[in-house]
C-alpha cells in the first residue's frame, strides 16, 4: 500500500485540482523554509509529527531532508524519543476519561 511510486499520482491529484494543490505547496515550502527557525529543526519537527501520525512517505521524505539540511543520527534518534513520549504521554492524559469519578 505505501510505495514511494504512488506519490506520482499527486500530478494526477494537481490535474484534478490544480488551483487547491498549487496553494498547498507554496504554503508547505513557505512553512518548511528557514526563518527565525532553522530549516534543519523545522524538518527535524516535521520528522517527529510524522512519527506520531505515522505516515511513511513523511517520514522517507521528512528523514531525507533532515539529513540533507544536516541533522545527524542522534538528532534523529532524539526526535523518535520525544515523539514517543508525547504519543504515550496522550495516552496517558487520554487515559484518565476512562476512569470514574
């Protein structure tokens, strides 16, 4: 189900809806620039966000660019850990809806 090939089919989904598409990406090449936040932390975040929502063509892409803005192994390896503890963390908070007063 998640090939990187299927992410050819975002021209189809731009063919469908260019004007919608078109706007989407200049608004994630804007918010994934650097700026007052460095784009090697902003991918770093992006890369965290992904883990936790769990989606492998972030976190292939997100991964790649991360390396590429020169973010180093342990960096990554911290990234995974504070996504991990705010994934449990929620479960935890979450958790406490369950309990009954």
């Amino acid at each position: 189900m998640y090939d990187m090939k299927m992410l050819e089919k975002l021209q189809t989904l731009e063919a469908k809806a260019p004007e919608a598409v078109r706007a989407f990406w200049a608004f994630d090449k804007a918010a994934l620039a650097g700026g007052v936040i460095p784009a090697k932390v902003k991918e770093l975040i992006a890369l965290g966000v992904a883990f936790t929502t769990q989606c492998p063509y972030c976190i292939k892409i997100h991964g790649q660019r991360a390396r590429a803005a020169g973010a180093s192994e342990e960096e990554i390896a911290e990234t995974v850990l504070v996504a991990a503890a705010l994934r449990a963390g929620a479960a935890i908070t979450h958790g406490t809806h369950a309990l009954e007063e």
